[in-house]
C-alpha cells in the first residue's frame, strides 16, 4: 500500500509521484487524502494488465525539500512552472482526478485563477473534482480545539457547574451542524454531489473522518466507487483490495457523549 512519504519522496525529485507505464495517463492530486485512490489504481492496474501509468501530486508537499527543510513554499511552485518534465506529463493526461485549488499557483483548479493548471497544459477529457474534506470541524472534540470562543465557554460551564449548559451545548451543535453543511456544499459544486447522500447516511454508524482533516478508508472506497461508476467504468471485480489497513486510523479525533447524542453514533 502506498503512503504520504512515497509520493513525497518521489515528487520532490522529479515534480510528480509515478507508478505503472501503461498508454493511458491519469493525475490524481490532492492532499495526503488521495493516496489512497493512487493505491487503488495502482493495484487494479496491476491486476489487469497494466493499461494506466498512474501520476500523483500533493501541492502542500513542496513546503519541504528532499532533505526535510522548510522552503519558500511560493517560490518553489514557481521553479515548478519551468519544470519540462512536469509540464510534458501535464499536457499527456487523459484522466484527471483532482481536490479544488485556489491558492497553489500553477496547480490551481479554477480556470478563473490568474495561473491555473489549464493554463499550463491540463486538458484531460475526463476531469473529475472530488470533495475536499479540509478543516471541518463536526466533532466536539474538533471544536473544541480550534473555536476558541466555545472553548472559552465550555471552560466556563465546567468550572462554574461541572457541565456543559443547555445554552452552550446548542451553540456547539449548531457549529457542527453548521460545518457538516459546508461539506455538503463542498459535494454539490464537486462532480460526484451524490457523495453527499451516501455521506448523510452513513457517517453516524461507521467513522467516515478520523479528524478534521482525515478521512477513513470507508470514505475513499465509497468515494472511488462512485468516481468509477461515474467516469472510469472499471472493472472491480479483480484488483480492487477493500481490507487494507486504514492509514489514517492512528491518530484520531476519539468521540464523546455530545457527538453521540448529537448524532446517535453507534
């Protein structure tokens, strides 16, 4: 199975992660929640006589060198756009499957942006946005963490009756209520807004998010299955490993009695 440290490691060197040498080119490019597409892809691939060469990207990962050192994270993007190998690669896909950017200069996926990936030479005929799951605060402990006002009051219940009021405990439902439809905004301007059902019904009986920004291995795999339906029309069936370990699922965000009770989690 590969991990975030594969792809980094290989993107820091060439500008891009590369697995396979069939004829037919996809991009996957995302944060650290798409290795498990890559995986996905790189393992049906295999079993299926090794039609794709499969690329990935994670923008965030040039905030490091090969050595592990912060750089100027602009200024690296930038060395990227006269990148020839990265560009040729660019310009040869046929699949592209992509999170939404707008802040990583070349590899920004709005055509409206000053420097965009289009711009440079993407021009898959299949080009699928799927739903960032990034900074999404539902849980109480996520909340809590980062809302500092709710922190503050939540403090204060603790400290003046031992618990969390009836007037606080609604203010941080309706924060996460609140975050869960952003997420499903997120859905409806992607091109798989069906995610947004499967998501509304399952979330509160299987751990689809591990924290505000990682997503579980139920979330990928319903995820790609309804990337493939949609757009790959892949043959499942053989080379598609539903078992593997959830990579995410060492450090979690653990759930409480609030979201039990907010969500009837079983």
């Amino acid at each position: 199975m590969i991990n975030t440290l594969d792809i980094k490691q290989q993107q820091l060197v060439d500008g891009y992660y590369k697995v396979g040498s069939g004829p037919k080119n996809i991009l996957v490019m995302g944060s650290c929640r798409v290795v498990n597409y890559v995986t996905y892809l790189k393992e049906w691939n295999e079993a299926n006589g090794n039609p794709f060469t499969v690329y990935s990207i994670d923008p965030f990962s040039w905030h490091w060198n090969i050595e592990g050192e912060r750089t100027d994270y602009e200024a690296e993007i930038f060395r990227q756009e006269h990148n020839e190998k990265l560009l040729i690669m660019l310009k040869s896909i046929d699949i592209f499957i992509h999170e939404y950017y707008h802040n990583a200069g070349m590899f920004n996926c709005d055509k409206r942006s000053p420097k965009n990936i289009y711009w440079f030479g993407m021009s898959a005929p299949v080009d699928v946005c799927i739903p960032n799951f990034n900074d999404l605060f539902i849980l109480y402990n996520d909340i809590i963490a980062f809302d500092m006002d709710l922190k503050r009051k939540v403090i204060q219940d603790m400290n003046s009756f031992g618990k969390v009021s009836e007037q606080v405990n609604k203010e941080l439902f309706d924060k996460s209520q609140s975050e869960l439809n952003k997420f499903y905004a997120i859905c409806d301007k992607s091109d798989v807004p069906e995610f947004k059902e499967y998501f509304k019904r399952s979330f509160n009986s299987r751990r689809l998010w591990w924290t505000c920004n990682h997503v579980s291995k139920h979330f990928t795999l319903a995820m790609f299955e309804l990337i493939n339906e949609k757009f790959l029309h892949l043959d499942l069936s053989k080379g598609l490993n539903r078992e593997h370990e959830d990579i995410f699922a060492n450090n979690i965000t653990e759930l409480t009695q609030y979201d039990r009770d907010w969500y009837g989690y079983k």
